[in-house]
C-alpha cells in the first residue's frame, strides 16, 4: 500500500472529527451570536453556515502560510548550512 492510499483514510476521520467537534464545541457560540442578531431563521442558518465554513477555511490558509514559510526556511537553512 502506498503511503498515499495510507493517507486517506486518516485525513477522512480526521475531517470528520474535525466537523462534529468544531459544530458540537463552537456551534452554540456562534448560535447565540448569529441567532441573536439574526430576524428570520434563513438569515440565521445562512450566518451559521458562513461561520462554520469560515473558521477552517481560515485555518487551513493560515495553515498554508505556515508550512510554506517552514518548507521556505528548511530550504534556506540547508543551503546555508550546506559543506
């Protein structure tokens, strides 16, 4: 099996814990915030939704950015390092 095939199923269990944590940890939060404000319940389900889909989409290029400046500064430091 190669490492790729391995990968998948993890990242699948990974994204779905992911989803029932975020919804069951953050979601009354964001429930009392968004419905609160909210004067039918669309607009309150549309303003839920947006912050759910905000948070890991956030996250995730925050995540991006990260891993490109690591990827960036291993680079840099094995050429400066380099005999």
């Amino acid at each position: 099996m190669s490492d790729d095939a391995a990968l998948a199923p993890v990242l699948s269990v990974g994204l779905l814990w992911i989803s029932f944590h975020c919804v069951g940890m953050c979601g009354p939060i964001v429930g009392g915030v968004v419905g609160g404000r909210a004067s039918s319940v669309p607009r309150a389900v549309v303003g839920r939704l947006l912050s759910e889909l905000g948070r890991p989409t956030t996250r995730a290029t925050l995540g991006a950015v990260a891993g490109t400046l690591g990827a960036t500064s291993k680079t840099s430091a094995s050429a400066a390092f380099a005999p």
